[in-house]
C-alpha cells in the first residue's frame, strides 16, 4: 500500500505482552522463557572428599551448596548443619549457589565436620527438647489446678449461700493447690513458656486466697451455727416436758386471758341518785315500835 507522496507504509505490528522476568541463583535479572522454549537444566558431577573417602555427587548446575549438603548426609551420615564444605579453599554457605561460586562439571570440593556447629545444633535440640517438655508440664498442672478450681468455685457458691462446707476438704484443696505452686516454681523457662508458667501461677494464688475467705467465711457460719443451737437448746430446757405441767400451764394462761377480759369490761354509770334525809330521819312506825318495846327503868328515889 502506497502513500499519496508515493513511499510505502509498513504494515504495524502488535507489541507482543510484557513478558515475566525472574531472577537467576547468580543474581540476573532474565526474561522467563516458557516452558517448551526452557531447556532441562544439566547436570554435573562434583568430588568431594571427605577425610580419606572421596564421594560423588551428581547433582544439578543450578543448585545450592545446602542442596549438596543433604546429598552428601545420605553417604557420609552427617547432619547438613554440621558440615563445612569447602571450594577453592574458601567456606561457602549454605544459601549460596554452586554456578555463582564457579562449581563446574568435575570441580572437588572439601568436606569436614564443623564441631562448634554441631555442638550448636546439640545445644539447640536439647534447649527445644527441655522447653517442650517444660511446656507439658505446665499444661498438666494447668489441667490439675483447672479440676481443683471447679471444686474451689463449688465451695464459694455453697458459702455465699451461707451453706456450711467441710473444713477438711478446705484444708485438703489449699494444700493441693500449695504443692501444684511449688511444682511451678520449681520449672525455668523462657519465652512464651515462662509467661504461661506466670499466668498459671497467679490463677493458682487467687484460688488459694479464695479458699482462705471460704474457711474464714465458713468459721463466721459454724458459730453462728452454735450459738443458734444454744439458744434453741436453752429454750428448750426451759420448756416443761412434762404434759400434764404443759396442760396445767395452759389453763393457767386461758383463765389469766379471761379474767383480763373480765376486768375490762367497761362499768355502767347510773345517774340515780339517793338523799341522806332518808338516812337520818326514821319513820313513825319504826319510832313506835322501838319506844313500845323499850323497857322503862324505874328508880326509887330517897328524899332527904
């Protein structure tokens, strides 16, 4: 196709997409091929020579000295983290790449054993072993103090209904929970373990203080308790037991009752009232009577 000035367009091409990039063990920055255009990568063969023996390892061109390692721990029986592999009279570490230090086809390395690393490794293995079994520990006597707490939380209920417990299961869970404290603080620990071991610790403590309130509480019930009985018992004694005294004094009280209602009954007022003439002056027939049946002295008088 032609311009109008005569020179020829060339046909436009598509840009292909922004292809993936990846970087390389030596630190290149390439373009990622795909995986048809990748082709396998090769491998190659290394001596390493491990005090008088002389191993073999076929092993890819891409890998890593760490990858080498565990290659060579299934021939020689050494730990990887024990091993100090030498090339070119220079450590290399495990992270680094065997193309990157130069490690071609039939390149000899040195191996040795590196005792601080494995006494390192051991001391690491016992530390983890130690803070496991550290952490089981303070597990099982988080379950024991955890069974002793419901117990503890049943005797407070019972309490705070002002309920009456056992003084000797009080006594009995206060040294439980006592030996379950000298159990922790008798594990070191560091880190996460040693913040459970303080936690448990202090949950323990609380349950302590909160069977001491309990047999404080329940000291306060028993004589209140007693001096209940007292009372009942001192009442009691100065009941009569006697029934024919009980029937005595009941009657005793019914008549008491009725003459109280006797005597407040109210009294009746009358407004009759009497003269005292009639007191004073005596009637005809009574004057009568007492002067006819009145005998009358007679003296003989002497005249002188």
């Amino acid at each position: 196709m032609r311009s109008r000035t005569g020179t020829a367009f060339s046909p436009v091409k598509e840009s292909p997409a922004a292809a993936d990039w990846e970087v390389r063990p030596s630190g290149m920055l390439v373009q990622t091929r795909g995986a048809d255009a990748c082709p396998p990568v090769p491998a190659i063969r290394v001596k390493v020579k491990h005090g008088a023996a002389c191993h073999e390892i076929y092993i890819g061109a891409l890998a890593s000295f760490g990858e080498l390692k565990k290659a060579l721990s299934a021939k020689t029986g050494l730990h990887p983290l024990d091993m100090k592999l030498s090339y070119k009279n220079r450590e290399r570490q495990s992270a680094a790449f065997l193309d990157s230090a130069g490690v071609m086809d039939k390149s000899k390395l040195l191996l040795e054993e590196d005792p601080a690393a494995r006494t390192k490794r051991l001391l690491d293995l016992r530390k983890a072993d130690k803070a496991e079994k550290t952490a089981k520990s303070i597990s099982a006597i988080s379950l024991e103090v955890d069974r002793l707490g419901s117990k503890v939380s049943e005797m407070e209920a019972m309490v705070n209904q002002n309920r009456k417990v056992v003084d000797n299961d009080v006594t009995d869970l206060i040294a439980s929970l006592m030996n379950e404290l000298v159990k922790l603080d008798g594990i070191v620990a560091d880190g996460d373990v040693n913040v459970q071991r303080r936690l448990q610790i202090k949950m323990t403590q609380k349950y302590v203080e909160t069977l001491d309130f309990i047999k404080l509480k329940n000291t306060q019930l028993s004589k209140h308790h007693s001096q209940s009985n007292q009372m009942l018992q001192k009442r009691d004694s100065q009941q009569p037991h006697n029934p024919f005294q009980q029937q005595n004094q009941q009657q005793q009280k019914q008549e008491t009752a009725e003459f109280q209602q006797q005597t407040q009954q109210p009294v009746v007022m009358t407004m009759n009232w009497e003269t005292f003439d009639s007191l004073f002056t005596p009637s005809t027939s009574s004057t009568t009577t007492t002067a006819s049946s009145t005998p009358h002295a007679s003296f003989d008088w002497e005249q002188f």
